[in-house]
C-alpha cells in the first residue's frame, strides 16, 4: 500500500477510456484534479493525457455494476489520496431495440450500468464525502431521461431512473454539503454515436435537422458543464439539476420545415 500522495481536490470519473469519460477527466486534469480513471477496460490514453497535465492520476478497472468494485474504488481512492471531490458517473451502455423485442436480459444490463452502478458508486464514494462535509456528484444523464425516444426503453428508462436517482440524493444530501446534480447531453459525436449509427438507426442529417444549432455536441461541451458543476465556486448552490446540454434539442416543439427555414 503506497503512502497517501499530498493532492489538491480529487475527482474519480467512469467511463473514463474513450468519449465523454475521457474529455471530462482531461477538462478536470487540465484544472488541477488529481484524477482517478475507472473503466471496464484499461484507459491507458486517458491516463497518459492527464498526465500530461501534471496531474496525478491512477486507473482501476472493474465493472461499475459491481458493489465489490464499488468498495475496492472507494478504499484504493481514499488510501491514495485520502479525500474524494468530485465524483462524475459517465459510464453507460447503449441499447438500440424495439421494446417488444428487447430481452430481459438487455434490459437488466442497461440498468445496471447505467443506474445501479451510479447508485453504488455515488453509496460508497458519496460516504467519504459526507463524512467530510462537502463533495459533487454529477451524472451523466442524457436528453433521453427527459423524453421519450422510440427504440430506447431500456436506455430511456435508466436515464430516467438517474434523474430521479439525483434529484433524491440531492434532497438527502445537499444539506450536509454534499451536491448532486446531472448533465443530460443531446447525441454526441463518440464510439458509441459510431456504433449507434452503425447499426442503421439514425443518420447525422437525422440528428443535426433537430438540433437548433444545427450540430452535434462534441466531448468538450459535456466536459465544460461537469467542469462547472464539479466547482463549488462557480456552482455552490446548484443542486438537483438536470442540466440540458442540447444544443436547445428540449426547448423546440418546431416542426423540421419550421426549424430549417431561416437556416
């Protein structure tokens, strides 16, 4: 067991390999986090970039779905570093399929990466920040836990689900210094958009027509938003919020005609 390391705030991001996971835990690097990157797989790229801003950093992989994976996290943060800042809940999977046809056994998957895995990270590291006093949790909800979208029940319902899942822990915990508040991207260019659009359910055309600005979010917008919810100076007292970044995607009922005459 190695010696805690003297680090300023501390942020542990899922998902942290590739996408989104990977932008935010090099936004928090680049503003001093020391960071823990946890993934399925090794997120050895990640790692190196944060590093590459001077930040102290170290990987656990494992299965976000596991409560002995959860505990094992925890307990190798807090020997590390002693304290845990930030915890942003990034890791997710997709599941394209018509509800008729989607399997019990999807539909378990789905929810325990996408809701359960939140709820035992957010149980265990959320402990270590409530003993302290003061901690931010931001999950990364989508778009799709604030509107139906067809094809998505299992997804759709997760999302919903961590919403609902903030919104509580928000309510718990927000009066012992402990914040809890969600980004809800709209489609993002990732690997998951590739492999999404790779199985011939939507197109770009489909998505950036909806859009009112008209393109994709990139990595980077998600990232700027936890950046900003993470930072108890810029959002102190930002609790319980299901932050749309959309491009204004929630804000339109327009019709397509309506949305691309002017543009």
């Amino acid at each position: 067991m190695s010696a805690q390391r003297a680090v300023g705030a501390v942020a542990v991001v899922t998902g942290s390999a590739q996408g989104i996971g990977r932008r935010v835990a090099e936004a928090l690097a680049e503003r001093g986090y020391a960071t823990v990157l946890a993934d399925l797989r090794e997120p050895a790229e990640t790692l190196a970039a944060v590093r590459e801003h001077g930040a102290a950093a170290f990987a656990l992989t494992g299965d976000v779905a596991s409560e002995q994976y959860a505990a094992e996290l925890t307990k190798r943060v807090l020997a590390e570093y002693g304290r845990v800042d930030v915890l942003v809940n990034n890791a997710g999977i997709s599941l394209l399929c018509p509800a008729e046809e989607t399997t019990a056994e999807q539909w378990r998957r789905v929810l325990e990466v996408n809701l359960t895995g939140p709820f035992l990270l957010s149980r265990a590291l959320g402990a270590a920040m409530l003993a302290a006093g003061s901690g931010s949790i931001v999950n990364i909800a989508s778009i799709a836990g604030l509107h139906g979208i067809a094809d998505r029940a299992a997804y759709n319902a997760s999302k919903h689900g961590l919403i609902g899942l903030t919104r509580t822990l928000a309510a718990e915990w927000g009066g012992r210094g402990v914040r809890v508040n969600a980004v809800c991207p709209g489609w993002v260019k990732t690997e998951m958009d590739e492999a999404d659009q790779a199985s011939g359910g939507y197109t770009d055309a489909d998505i950036t027509s909806r859009v009112p600005m008209g393109r994709f979010a990139a990595p980077g917008d998600i990232a700027a938003a936890v950046a900003f919810l993470a930072d108890p100076a810029m959002s102190g007292f930002v609790n319980g919020v299901a932050l749309p970044v959309d491009g204004g995607w929630t804000a339109d009922a327009s019709w397509n005609s309506l949305r691309l005459r002017k543009r």
